[in-house]
C-alpha cells in the first residue's frame, strides 16, 4: 500500500515543476516584482543576494533552464503511460 502514495506524489512532483517552469517574466513574475530582471540598485546601496526572494528568483530560473528539455521527455512518457495503463 506505500508504493500507490509515491506515484501520486511523483505526479505532484512534476506538477510543480511544470508549473515553475511554464512562469513567464513579462506576463507574471515581473509584476509582482519578481523578474529576473532588476533595476540597478541606488548609490549606495547593494543588492541582497541572501534574501529569501533573492534565491526564490534564482531557483525559478534555474529551474526554467535546466528543467525545459527533461520535462518534454518526463510529460510524454507519463501521457503514454497514462493512455496505454490509464
């Protein structure tokens, strides 16, 4: 009975990953202020590449980056899985 748990939680999985990848910059994440694609910071101030919404930001791209060519090959192979076992 453990087993049919991490199926669906492979499924999340993928889902979210689906969904940070498909984020676009001009459409969402730059208004809310989280483009990748920052105003250069005041004299005198520096930016905070620790913050959590610094790291946010570099996951999210790392992400769209790395993840864009894997997740064609994982979505095809869980659509033909789904349609030939259903």
């Amino acid at each position: 009975m453990f087993f049919f748990g991490l199926g669906k939680l492979l499924y999340v999985i993928i889902l979210i990953t689906n969904s940070i990848a498909v984020l676009s910059d001009d459409r969402f994440l730059a208004r809310i202020g989280w483009g990748r694609v920052q105003s250069e910071p005041a004299f005198g101030t520096t930016y905070d590449s620790t913050s959590v919404k610094a790291k946010t930001i570099n996951l999210i791209s790392s992400v769209r980056t790395v993840m864009r060519v894997p997740l064609i090959a994982i979505n095809i192979i869980i659509i033909v899985y789904e349609l030939i076992l259903g």
